[in-house]
C-alpha cells in the first residue's frame, strides 16, 4: 500500500511541476470579471462571414467558462477581430501509378490557417489582449487525390470550424491566465 501512495504523492508533485493548476475556468479574469459580452467579431480579411463563425465559437466557450453575460449585464466585453485568414497545399504527392505518364505531383493535402486578436475591456480600458494564429490540416477530397471542388471546400469549411474552437479555447485560457 506504501508503494501506491509513493506513486501517488510522485504523480501529484509531478502534475504541480508541469505548471497545471485545479481552478475553474471562470476565476482568473483579469480584475475579477465575472461576466462578459461578445459582440459580432470584425473582420478584416477578404472572406465573408468568418466573423460569424469566431464569434459565434468564442460565446460557446464563454457559456462553458460561465462567465458570458446578457445584454446590459456584462461587466466588461471580449471583442474580436479576425486578421487573417488563408489556405494552402501543404503536401504535394508524386502518383503511385504511372498509368499516365504526363501526370505530375499532385497535392494530397491543404492546410487552413488564421490570426485572431481577442480583446477584454471594460469602461474602454484594455485589461487584456492577446493575438492568437494556427492552422489545420485538411483533405482535397475523397474522388481522387486532387479531389472536386465542392468537396474541398467542405473540407476547408469543417478544418476553419475546428481552427475557431482550438483559437478561441487557447484565446480565452490566455486572457483568463493574464498569459
């Protein structure tokens, strides 16, 4: 039984030392806040409606944490702005047949990416900002490997849905942990 407890203390200490720490999501907003509003997101690229998807992402995440407020209730506001937004191969594949001898590389891979700036202020006083970027990989389809174009934009569609939930979780735990 000393043995499991040795593990145990071993594990928990390990834990501390790796920087994780046991508080609710809502407790580390700057200057105590409690409850944020989150308007419509700005956007600042050539793309249309990605303000809707980040917006609507981040009040999602907000819901989880607890702390988004309703109109007039809000101690502060998170806004945002969408900067950037691109898309690209990321993988260029020779055939692995060479049925047709003038067929060159073909992409077997894109990947989407995006920059955010997140904003905490109350009373028009920043008490937090942070710019955050990443990217996700996509498929070009499943109809060969340079796929159709309806289908890569499905894919293209769903990996910019995943990039808004990992940008706006790692946004809001940046301003939360004042990082």
């Amino acid at each position: 039984m000393s043995r499991m407890r040795v593990m145990g203390w071993v594990l928990l200490l390990s834990a501390a030392g790796c920087g994780y720490r046991f508080t609710s999501r809502g407790a580390g907003l700057p200057e105590g806040v409690r409850s944020v509003c989150a308007p419509v997101f700005r956007n600042d690229t050539a793309e249309p409606g990605l303000e809707v998807l980040f917006t609507r992402v981040l009040r999602q995440e907000l819901v989880r944490a607890g702390v988004l407020g309703g109109t007039g209730a809000c101690e502060a506001t998170l806004e945002g702005v969408v900067r950037s937004v691109g898309n690209g191969p990321t993988v260029i594949a020779e055939p692995s047949f060479q049925s047709n001898p003038r067929s060159g590389a073909q992409v077997a891979g894109y990947q989407a990416s995006a920059v955010v700036l997140l904003r905490l202020e109350r009373d028009g006083r920043v008490l937090a900002e942070t710019e955050i970027s990443g990217t996700e990989d996509f498929l070009p389809g499943t109809t060969s490997v340079s796929g159709d174009v309806l289908q890569v934009e499905a894919n293209r569609q769903a990996a910019l849905q995943r990039l808004a939930e990992t940008l706006m979780r790692e946004g809001y735990d940046r301003l939360a942990s004042n990082w």
